[in-house]
C-alpha cells in the first residue's frame, strides 16, 4: 500500500508573456471529443493510488482520453516539479522534492496492473541533482524489465547538459527507444526553452544514436517558425543519427504561455512526414495532435521493419 503526501509545492512558477497577443481561434481540425470509459478510469486509479505522475496530465496533453481508453500512458518520473521553466510547458516549475526511492518499483507494477506491451517514460529535468536523476532511470528501466519482461520500453530524456556519462548510465539499463526532444527550432530556442541549448540537445541525440541505441526527437511547431527552419531542424536532427522523429502541433496550455503563432494544415504536415522519410527517418509522425509518445509502438515496429531489410 502507498500512501501520498499531498505537499505543498513551493516557488512554483509560471512563466509570463506579454498580455496584449492577439488570440487565434482553434481551427476545427483541432478540436477533439473527450470521453471517459472505464479504460480511463481504471488508468488513473493504477496511477492514483501509487503517487505516481504522468506528462499526460501534467503536460495537458490532448490525447490524454484517447490514450487512457486504450490503457496506455506515458509516466513521468523524479517528480513532478520541473527546474526549468519552458514558456511552453505546463509542467509545474520551482524546487523539487527528493526523488522517491520506490518510484521504480512504483512504475514496473503499474505497467504490470495495466498490461502494457509498450512503456513510455519521462521525466522533469533535474538540474538539481548531481546525476540529473540517471540513476533513477537506470533503476526505473531495470525494475519495469523484471517484472514486465515482454513490454518494450521508450524513454523520453532531458538533456543531461549532454554528458556522456551520464547517458551512457541511462542507456546501460537497455531501453529500446531512447529519445530527447529537439523542441523547436535553433532561432527559436532561446526564447522557448528555458537553460536548454539547441546545440546541447543535438549533441545528446548524437551521445544516444553513436550508443547504437534508437534514438528519437520531436518538435513543435506553431512558434513562428519558418518552412525552412523546419527542415533544418530536420536536417541537423538526421545528421546526428535520429532514426525517429515527431511534429505536433504546439498548443497553448494557458494565456500565461508562449502565443501560438500558427495553425499549421493537416496537408503541410503531410508534407513535412514525406520530406523526413525523403531524409532517411526510419519513421516520422507528423499531424496536429501528434505529441512524442503518441502511438509509440507504431514507431518502434517501423524501426525494426527498416532494421530487418538490411
């Protein structure tokens, strides 16, 4: 039995953007029906009753009800108070508590209870902790193995100031996805992505997919990008041996985050999957409400497709 503290978190902040934006009304291809089934009830009881948390809900990701209906969600770990403050990102930011110990464990028997043949993982960043938290990874990757032995499994990493060792203590636990996301483009990160570093993050793909790991990434666009931009990105992202790769719309989680600059077409994210297969992905998502761990096992089996014929 677990019992969960409900503490109050402490100089959370939020970060600001200016007052006066102009609003962009939801086109219709992004608004979607919420339903609740006994799928999604049961989910957030197994996540509940453990103290465990999800970017599901923590993130406000659209795909929560889809997602939860068919027993899949994608947990978050080492807490749920994140150091950096992304305007982004609604993720809770300020000083974190200490990691839980039987958050592991935690995690291997929740994917047990709800059967899941694909586990996705992620996590705050902790620029708090010497090892940014790698030894918690490495210790939640190893019990979801033990008791979950069929299930693969797909991280989703924070940069780790792109030190190898600490990726490599990560990546020694054996996941078979391990991804860090891009973002947004290189003109738009400092604005974006708080203390994160476009360059920094490349070099933590490059660490990952040089590991002989699959390594993946996603963007967000609807920043102000450009076509152009994108591709770049694209580009870098291919060069430094990203096998994966995701496009989702970016949406606004509150007025007090970053302006959405854009809707972007369902037929320009067509063309954007087609120009990453053209580049050589193995696998590319790219629609509005696409988000990194969206359908998962889909990319995974692309990537063992394309792994086979060589």
């Amino acid at each position: 039995m677990y019992f969960c503290i409900n503490w109050k978190k402490v100089n959370l902040k939020m970060s600001k953007v200016p007052k006066r934006e102009e609003y962009l009304r939801k086109p219709e291809w992004l608004k979607i029906s919420l339903r609740s089934t006994a799928n999604t009830a049961d989910v957030e009881h197994i996540v509940e009753g453990r103290c465990l948390h999800t970017i599901c809900t923590s993130g406000m990701c659209p795909n929560k009800a889809e997602c939860w209906s068919r027993r899949t969600a994608t947990f978050m770990i080492l807490g749920d108070i994140c150091t950096r403050n992304c305007r982004f990102c609604a993720t809770a930011t300020g000083r974190p508590l200490p990691p839980d110990e039987q958050e592991p464990e935690k995690v291997a028997e929740s994917v047990r209870l709800m059967g899941l043949k694909d586990v996705v993982i992620t996590s705050v960043t902790r620029d708090d902790l010497p090892d940014h938290g790698a030894a918690i990874w490495a210790k939640t990757v190893e019990a979801v193995r033990r008791e979950n032995p069929e299930s693969t499994i797909e991280l989703l990493i924070s940069d780790m100031d792109a030190r190898p060792e600490l990726i490599a203590e990560v990546l020694a636990s054996r996941p078979d996805i391990v991804g860090h996301n891009i973002e947004t483009v290189e003109r738009l990160t400092p604005e974006v992505r708080s203390r994160a570093k476009y360059r920094t993050s490349l070099e933590t793909l490059r660490i990952i997919a040089e590991s002989g790991a699959v390594a993946k990434s996603g963007l967000m666009v609807g920043l102000g990008e450009s076509e152009e931009e994108i591709l770049q990105t694209l580009r870098d992202l291919r060069e430094v041996g990203v096998s994966i790769v995701t496009l989702g719309q970016y949406l606004r989680p509150t007025k007090e985050h970053y302006p959405v600059k854009a809707y972007i077409t369902p037929e320009k994210f067509e063309e954007y999957r087609l120009k990453a297969l053209e580049m050589g992905f193995a696998y590319c998502a790219s629609a509005p409400l696409v988000r990194s761990s969206y359908l998962a096992d889909a990319a995974l089996e692309a990537v063992r497709k394309v792994c086979n014929t060589k």
